[in-house]
C-alpha cells in the first residue's frame, strides 16, 4: 500500500475481530476518536471509538466541522457499493479544519478551513494532468474505498491536489453540500452541457441535485424547467429559480417542447430513471445535450435512432475536480447561489445511525448535516455557535423535494417516474 493510500479497516481481521480499534489498520501512537461504525449491511450502524487516522507525508488529516448524509451513504450501508468493505466508517460530504498535514505538503497550515471533492484524486495520471480529475484513473474515495466523514477526523489522500481552501464567509455546514451534490450538478449544468444564459435546461428529479442544478442554472441565466412528481418539491423549484414547474407524466416532453417552441437544449436526468431518459430525449430540440447525473438500472435502454436522427447528445457527468472549486465557490460567495438552503437538519454524530436507517422509509425532509461536534438534542437553533458547528440557520424546504425521500415518495405517489436508484454498481449521489 503506498504511502498516500489512508488506511482502511481491515477486513479480513474483522470476520474475527470483536474489538474494532484492534481492527483499525492505523498507526498505533494515534489517539482514539468518535465515529459511525457499519459492521454488517443493513444492521443499525453504532458510534463507537476507533483509531484516528495516521498522516502520510503528502496527506493531511482533517478535523470534521460538518459532513452531508447523502443517499449514496445508505447504498453503501445497503450494501449496493463493491468499493465497501467492513468494518466501514461513512461519510464524503466534508468541511472541516486541517488538523494534521503532511511533511511533504506546502502551502497548507493547521487550522486551514477546507473541503474536498468525493473523488480524491491522485494527480499523477493522465485523466488528472489533463485537468480532469474527477475521473482520475486512480481515485480514492472517503466513505468508500477508504474510511469516511462520519468521525471526528478524516483522511484526505495527495493532500496538494485535493484541499480546496474555504473562504470565511462560507460556513462549514454550506460548505459540507459542495463536495457532492452541489458541485456535482454545478458541473453537470457548467463543465458538461455548457448552459448558456438564455437556453433552455429542463431538470428531471427536484431532489438535491436537481434543486442545485436549478438553482446554479438560474443564477447563470438560464431557463429552467423542474420536473417532478411531487407539487412540495416543485414548489421549491420555483423558489430555486425554475420558470416553470411541471409533474411528470406521459405529455411532460410535449409540455417542454411547448414550452420552448421546439424543445429544450438541455435535460439533465437527476434522478436516475429509464423514464425521464425516454422523456428527456424526447423533450430535447434538435442538437440538444442530455446530462446524465442519477445511476440507471442496468437494463435501460436509449434510444440511439434519436441520438443520430436529431444529432443528441448523451453526456454522462461525475463530481468536480477540486480545480473547478474556486468557480463555484465565487457564485457561493456572491450569494447567487445558497446551497444552505438546501440543509434543513443538523444532526451529531449519535443521531447518524437512525437517520440512516430512516432512509429506508420516510426519511425526513431535506439535507442533513452532520456536526460531529455537536451533542444529541442540542442542534435545534440554540446552538448554532456550538464548536464543531457554524451558524448556518436551516430553512426547512416543505415537502421534500431533497434524495432522502425522492425515491420513497416516486414509489408511492403516482404519476410516478421509476427510479434507477436500487441499481448495482457504483451508487449516484442522487
Ligand atoms: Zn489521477
Ligand atoms: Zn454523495
């Protein structure tokens, strides 16, 4: 294992091992900390104290100010991600403080408020000197190939390539929702399709991407159409900036191209559905691009007669590279765009294995956040300076319009648009 690679727990000592810091490939000087543990898929996580995770000369190790809870986590918990191995700590929505930094590293102090992309990438290969690291060929990813964000501190791998510095005005709880699902749908709307103020982009799912893909896509001026299947997340919708907000049925695409005289230049499929493919080809004028975001069911077909009749494209997006950051962060701090209104919950670490689990179900509304400084109970406004934690003040978006119930509510609520968020592979971060 090179140097650079955070340790991960050791799976084959944990098939026998009852005492999980025994487990815990790490340094044994380390000192003990507080985290989210999965022994088993499916079975209640618990907190628990596991070694904190050993600096290697080009990392840094981060002290958790605020992490997402995102459905990509309770596929991992599921057990739907090969990447997992147990025992696992989750968590790969970050913002934090530099705790440790590597002798190799310049440029970074202790103290440095920071986040990271879900794809820690390596630097080296040609995807990351090409500028594309979001594809590295030799990525890594907290909460995933290696011990994730749901502890008090974290491992953040090649340390120079992936710290994105934080700018004061941007709270960490704000910050915890860039490192997947904003800045995965500000690159989807940007770095992808290339919306252009003026064009039309249609965004089908009005979960946590879909919401920041309509609101990033606003603030650049362009024209949004929201599809969903729930009227609460429409709502929110049009709050985010969505000229129109429509519920999804068999004349969606006919809807859309009325609306656009011709069709849209760009749909972006946020969900994860054969469905909306179907209806997003078809909502699209000739040329238009496709931005595919959720993970489809692996029997999903396209229409390829379409693609080549009409001149489509089918364009598949994947995170940000931690370069792209500083674009994103510049629209945050001119307020354009407000991914803390996103985060209707803040929650410690001892509330994370129930909200877990309540992603099975009815989930609460909204984006929760994680504050792994906070104390159970003490997160409902009045202590919103507490350490650990900043003051952001959560706006509760009624209804859910966010991932944690999109997919209970498009099982239920007819007209329905099936979701592909149960397929096998690498889970999206719908
Ligand atoms: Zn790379
Ligand atoms: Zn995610």
């Amino acid at each position: 294992m090179p140097a650079s690679v955070p340790q991960r727990l050791d799976r084959t000592e944990s098939q026998t091992c009852r005492v999980v810091s025994d487990c815990y490939a790490a340094s044994g000087d380390n000192h003990d900390m507080r985290a989210v543990l999965i022994e088993q898929y499916n079975v209640m996580p618990t907190v628990v104290e596991v070694p904190a995770p050993s600096i290697s000369p080009d990392g840094a190790v981060l002290r958790v100010q605020a992490t997402g809870l995102c459905r990509s986590d309770w596929h991992g918990w599921q057990g739907h991600d090969s990447d997992i191995t147990l025992p696992h700590v989750p968590g790969h929505e970050i913002a934090g403080t530099i705790a440790e930094i590597g002798s190799d590293v310049a440029g970074w102090s202790v103290g440095d408020r920071v986040t990271v992309p879900f794809v820690c990438a390596c630097g080296q290969c040609e995807q990351c000197r090409s500028g594309n690291s979001q594809v590295c060929l030799e990525q890594q990813q907290p909460g995933f190939t290696y011990p994730g964000s749901f502890a008090e501190f974290v491992a953040v791998p090649h340390a120079a390539v992936n710290l994105v510095r934080l700018p004061d005005e941007i709270g960490f709880v704000a910050a915890a929702a860039l490192g997947c699902r904003f800045a995965t749908a500000y690159r989807g709307v940007t770095g992808v399709a290339g919306v252009q103020a003026g064009e039309w982009l249609t965004v089908f799912g009005c979960g946590g991407v879909g919401l920041s893909a309509v609101m990033i896509a606003a603030a650049l001026g362009a024209r949004v159409i929201a599809v969903d299947v729930n009227p609460a997340a429409l709502s929110a919708a049009g709050r985010f900036g969505a000229e129109h907000a429509i519920l999804f049925d068999h004349e969606t695409p006919g809807r859309i191209r009325d609306i656009t005289t011709g069709g849209a230049q760009v749909t972006m499929d946020a969900l994860g559905s054969a469905a909306v493919v179907e209806a997003s080809l078809r909502s699209l004028r000739p040329r238009g691009r496709h931005v595919q975001i959720g993970l489809l069911p692996g029997n999903t077909t396209v229409d390829v007669g379409a693609l080549i009749g009409r001149e489509l494209q089918w364009l598949g997006s994947h995170g940000m590279a931690a370069r792209d950051y500083p674009q994103l962060l510049s629209l945050v701090r001119s307020a354009a765009v407000r991914p803390a209104e996103l985060v209707t919950r803040v929650i410690g670490l001892d509330e994370v294995p129930a909200a877990l689990v309540a992603m099975s179900d009815a989930s609460p509304t909204g984006v929760t956040v994680i504050c792994p400084g906070e104390q159970a109970g003490r997160h409902d406004g009045r202590d919103q300076q507490q350490p650990g934690c900043d003051s952001v003040q959560p706006e509760v978006v009624s209804g859910g319009g966010h991932d944690e119930n999109r997919q209970h509510r498009v099982e239920e609520d007819p007209p329905a648009m099936p979701s592909g968020a149960e397929a096998k592979g690498r889970p999206g971060h719908e």
